[in-house]
C-alpha cells in the first residue's frame, strides 16, 4: 500500500487511478480526512461487497 499525502505531494485523479493499479493507496488530505482508494479486478463484486469492504 502506498501513503500519498496530498498536502506535500500534488496529484491529480489520473495519477492516483494509475497508482491503485499497482496497489491500493491511502490518500490523507490537507484537511486530515483519508481516503483508502483500491483497484477492483474481479467483475463480479455486487455493489452490496463492494460497500462491505
């Protein structure tokens, strides 16, 4: 997992989504929120598993 924080580092979506095809990221914000940002590659997750996680 990688940790990007947005305060130091400027990214923009493009280069996160290229990220989390690598591995999942963990994006802290300026604002002290987080953000956990992670591929899915198998199709058949119903949206109910993908809200489980």
């Amino acid at each position: 997992m990688k940790t990007v924080n947005l305060e130091k580092e400027k990214m923009d979506l493009k280069e996160v989504i290229n990220l989390t095809r690598k591995e999942p990221v963990l994006l802290l914000m300026p604002d002290g929120g987080e953000f956990f940002i992670s591929g899915l590659f198998r199709f058949s997750f119903t949206s109910s598993q993908v809200h489980s996680y």
